[in-house]
C-alpha cells in the first residue's frame, strides 16, 4: 500500500483540469462502459489529451453514437467501438477478440462499467449480477486482454472500485448469494470489494512487466448507474446502521467523477504501486466502515485478491492468465 500524500488536485477538480497539459500522443486506452457516463467523459477527456481510444458498451446503437460523436470531435485520433456485455462471458470473448484484432498495444485499461444495487439476478451461468458483471466480466477481459498490454513502458489498469466496498468484504465460500439471503446492498458492496481486489491482483501477477494496477472511487455521481434505486431504496439505505450520513457526501457532477479516473491513468508518482484512489489523492485507510471515504484493509489484501482469483476460475470454469 502506498503512504497517503497530497495531490494538488482534490474533489472539486475535472477530468479536463487533472489532464491539462498532458501529452497521451500514441497511447490506447481502452475504457468498458464507455457510452456514456463516466466513462464517455473519461474516453473524451482522453482523447483531448492525445490518445487513441476503444470503448465498449452493452448497447450496439449507444457506444457507436459515442464514437461517432469522438470521431468528429478528435477526426485525427482513432476512435474504434464495439458492442460488450459484461454479465455474458461470450460477449467479453467476442470483445477481446474485437480489440485484439486491432493490432495496437494497450497502454490504458479502464474498467468502468457497472451495476449497482439491482434486484436479485443472475447471469446466464448463474453468477450473481453485480458480482458477474462489475468483477468477474472485468477479470475476464483483463485476462484476454493481458498478453496485449504494452509492457515497454508505463502501464495501467484502473478498476472502478467504489466507497459502496464498506458494504462488505468478499464472502469467498459464498459468492453468489447461494446459502445467504439475498441484501442488494451487501452485493453490491461485495462486487466492488472485489473490484479493488482486481486491481491489487493486476499489481502482483503483472508489475514486473511495467503493469501498475490501481482502484478509484470516482465519488457519487447522478448517472444511469443508480437506474434501479426506487423511492423506497433509499428509505431503506438511509434506515441502515452503516448508512452514510448524507449531509457528508458531496455529490460531484460527471466531469468531476471522472477526474480521479484519468488522474489514476497519468499521475506519474503513482507508477509502479498498487493504490486505492479517491478526489484525485491516495484514501486513507481506515479500520471500520463510514461508507464516505477511506479504503478497508480487505479490500487490499493480496492473499484474498489470490483466493477471491482463485474462486473465480473455479465459477466460471476456466483459466485466467495474467
């Protein structure tokens, strides 16, 4: 774990301003959930900066009008979108196959695409959705994508954790809510736990390849990620005894939640060591959950991101090299 240190960005900073006078001219990025959201405002900002980008999105029409409207905001950079689900283990195969085709070494992985708080489904091999899609998708297309990872130079992969991970560590033996009663919450917290852990497995398996993996909580942000939250979710978030309380939670608009994101992607002190990041700084650790800030030690330990590994290839009944 890295020392906590000041940046001179902060929670109140935007993507553009954190990449303002950065040159990211040759590299690739390529950013999951990529239509819209963060991750079209991290996509955007990116390009601005000089990079090539690959963006996936589970829906066909919505990432091709994001690349379209890319491409004729940058016509001198590539721009190239393909269709991904990450909840179907297919659709990351044909995506992987997608961007490995393009031939070009992967500077930038962004894994940012989610869920949050759903009613109780699953996938189509019976995962739970948060945990199928936030954590085992992503796992699966690191994997594939691992071999074309540019490893001549300094490397990335940002895994979109979030504060949601104090809802509760992995619960290894019981992943897809089999055995226990099914808390929306706790699921979710679970998938981004384990989306932290991601990106500590990133940091030990590919480090001595010039790969540094990094987790971001990009802040609470109004986007289409809390679709599914009724009137009565939020009564029933609020009545919690690990509720935030919310007169502490500053709510950042996208060009805001996106900063940490990109900062992640370019901050060069960050190079080389695995880190929990939030408002454009390196969180606190902290020992119990407060649900606003700070990083639980579980959700960077290296031994459970191996296990939690572990435990996955055994789900979905396959090998993931790194």
């Amino acid at each position: 774990m890295m020392t906590p240190s000041k940046s001179r960005f902060d929670e109140n900073s935007t993507a553009q301003e954190v990449l303002e006078g950065v040159n990211m001219s040759g590299k690739v990025a390529v950013i999951t959930g990529g239509g819209g959201g963060l991750g079209f405002e991290t996509a955007r900002c990116l390009m601005a900066a000089g990079a090539d980008v690959i963006i996936g999105g589970r829906t066909p029409d919505k990432i091709r009008d994001a690349a379209d409207s890319l491409a004729k905001t940058y016509p001198d950079l590539e721009v190239h979108s393909f269709t991904l689900d990450l909840a179907d283990l297919e659709s990351v195969d044909r995506f992987a196959d997608d961007v490995i085709a393009l031939g070009r070494p992967i500077d930038l992985l962004i894994a940012n695409a989610g869920i949050m708080a759903c009613p109780l489904a699953r996938t189509n091999i019976g995962l739970e959705m948060q945990f199928g899609t936030n954590y085992v998708g992503h796992a699966l297309l690191i994997s594939r994508l691992a071999s074309s990872l540019r490893t001549d130079s300094d490397t990335r992969v940002v895994c979109l954790s979030s504060s949601g991970h104090h809802f509760s560590p992995v619960t290894l033996d019981d992943l897809n809510f089999q055995e226990r009663d099914y808390d929306k919450w706790v699921a979710y917290g679970q998938s981004k736990t384990a989306c932290a852990l991601l990106a500590r497995k990133v940091q030990t398996d590919m480090s001595d390849r010039n790969v540094t993996g990094l987790a971001v909580h990009p802040g609470v942000i109004g986007t289409g990620l809390m679709r599914h939250l009724t009137k009565d979710d939020y009564v029933a978030l609020r009545k919690r005894p690990d509720a935030p309380d919310p007169s502490s939670r500053k709510r950042k608009n996208v060009e805001q939640g996106a900063a940490t994101t990109v900062w992640a992607a370019s901050e060069p002190s960050l190079k080389g060591k695995f880190a929990y990041l939030e408002d454009c700084q390196i969180a606190q650790p902290i020992e119990q959950p407060n649900t606003v800030s700070g990083v639980l030690p579980y959700a960077e330990d290296p031994v459970t991101a191996d296990r939690l590994w572990a435990e996955t290839e055994e789900l979905i009944g396959r090998k993931l090299p790194l």
